[in-house]
C-alpha cells in the first residue's frame, strides 16, 4: 500500500475545507479546488482561523501551525490535482453534477490516484460507473464538521478493491478518525437512520403535534441528543436533507420515506436553514427565539479536545 503524501479535495465549502484543513494539519499535502475565487478565499480564512486557535490553545506548535498553512494551496484549476494520491470530492450532493465531476477526475488524475467521494447518499457504484476505475472508487463520507466530528463512514461501491479499501481506512485513521463501513444502499447507515428521523420531526410540526421548540427540547433532554432534530436539519441544511428523503424514497421505494410536505415548503420558499439565516428558525433576528443548542456547543468543544491533531502527526 503506497503511502499518501498529496490529497486533492474538490468542492471549497465547509466539507471540503475542513477535510483539507484535517490532511494539511496531519502532514499531507493538499490541493483544494473550487471554481468559484470567493469560496477559495473563505476556505484559506477558515482554516487559517481554526489553526491559529489550535495554535493559541497549545494544541499545535507556532512552528507546526505553519508548516500546516504551507501545505494547504488552493486551485481553480482542476489539472492541478493530477499528482495526487487521493481526490476527495465535495461538491452539491446531486448525481448527475458528481458524475460530470468524475469523469474529468478520471481522465486528470494518475492511474493510481483513489477517486473518493464525500456523499451522504448517492450510490457508489453508479458514480464509479463513469470512470475507467472502479475498483479505485470509494465513498469516504465525512460528518459535519470535519475536524470535529469522530466518524468517517466508509462505502464500497460493487466494484471497490480491498487495496482501494485499505488504503482509504488508513487515511482515515491517520486523520484520528473513527471508521465504520456500510454497503452500498441509499443512506448507508448514518443519513438511512438519521434523515427519517428528522422527517418525522417535521411531520410532527407540520400536524400539530407540538412546537418547534418542545419537539427539539423533547428529544435533546428525552433522549439525550445534543441537538433538536429541527436545529441539526437547520445545522445540515434542509435542502440537503430533502435531497437525500428523495434518495431514499427512490431507492428504497417505500412510502415512509417520502418527504414532508412542509420541508418541501420550507425548501421552495429558500427557507434553507443556517446558510440562508432562516429554516425552520430564524437566524437573522437576534431578539427572536432561536434553538436551545447548549448542549451541542459543550460537546462540539470536547470534540475540539479529543479530535486536536497530535503535533508530530503535524510535521512535515
């Protein structure tokens, strides 16, 4: 198994810069991809920022911070990425854009270079379909936000080689992740579990059940989530949690998975969540109420504890 020492990352949103802040932080080269200047420029300041607070937290030498900033150069090119070992693809999650994306990848990179992608539901096997290298095609589905989140979700298409495999738990362990490994069926195990759930919660507001804020409280303090199901689909993005309800209604073919009506609604009238200051709570008015997310700010800073790079993994 030959060794990864330059990643590409495709895709200069929260996912992809924080995959390729967590392979600059732990000694890999990168090269980040966007076509859009602006989403480069915001992807260079986070990842400056989130390392110069490693830095101010004793988390990583002044001098490993550095070489970490170093590592990491962005691109609006796409031939860049032809010396990489690994391409790690973190666009829109919609099929047809990410086959488009892979069949360039295909005929860029070298005939080594593992093509990965950051899917939360999209099949495997039919984006490997688009290339001349299946067996070197894998989901590696990384949990938002990357370098704070501890899982790394696995997915082998049908075609996926044990090397292909191997190699990628290993990067992900290297990244002092937690791997867990599904086949390839919509959802794979995570979003299969997750996405009805936060469903079903929007059905429950939209029959009447309960309000936003008591179906969140209920499930934070009633189960011990760290988050309200509304607050997380706002968190992730609600069309991006329509998306995948389509995949598994498609898929699976089974009514219950059919989305809600109301997330439909929410979705059309660009009620997105977070990145747009509205979902199913309003982020752009400070006096008005907003989730109760204690809980999910304690954790998130233990994570930031427990998931810091180690600083010799930080070295060049």
């Amino acid at each position: 198994m030959a060794e990864i020492k330059m990643i590409g990352v495709v895709g200069g949103g929260q996912m992809g810069s924080g995959i390729a802040l967590l392979a600059a932080a732990n000694g890999i080269h990168v090269w980040l991809h966007d076509t859009d200047p602006n989403a480069l420029s915001r992807a260079q300041k986070y990842v400056s920022t989130f390392v110069q607070s490693l830095v101010s937290k004793g988390h990583l030498s002044q001098a490993a911070g550095s070489d970490a900033l170093i590592r990491l150069q962005c691109t609006s090119n796409l031939e860049d990425l032809q010396s990489a070992d690994v391409i790690i693809e973190a666009i829109v999650e919609a099929e047809d854009v990410k086959k488009k994306l892979f069949s360039e990848l295909d005929k860029i990179a070298k005939g080594s270079a593992i093509l990965a992608s950051n899917t939360s539901s999209i099949s495997i096997s039919r984006l490997a379909s688009v290339t001349n290298r299946p067996q070197q095609v894998i989901g590696m589905h990384f949990m938002n936000p990357p370098p704070i989140m501890k899982l790394i979700e696995i997915v082998r298409g049908a075609d996926t080689s044990d090397e292909t495999f191997s190699s990628t738990k290993a990067l992900a362990e290297r990244f002092g992740k937690t791997v867990i490994c599904s086949r390839d069926y919509p959802g794979f195990i995570v979003n299969r579990i997750l996405m009805p759930m936060i469903n079903e919660a929007f059905y429950a507001l939209y029959t009447g059940v309960a309000t936003k804020e008591d179906i969140d409280t209920g499930m934070r303090l009633g189960t011990n989530h760290p988050m309200g199901p509304l607050t997380l689909a706002d968190f992730i993005g609600l069309d991006v949690c329509l998306s995948i309800m389509k995949i598994l209604h498609a898929g699976l073919g089974d009514s219950r998975y059919a989305p809600c009506p109301l997330l439909v609604q929410y979705v059309d009238a660009g009620r997105l969540g977070r990145k747009r200051g509205i979902g199913v709570y309003d982020y752009r008015n400070p006096k008005k109420g907003k989730p109760k997310e204690k809980e999910a700010k304690v954790e998130e800073k233990e994570d930031k504890k427990e998931t810091k790079p180690k600083e010799n993994d930080a070295a060049s």
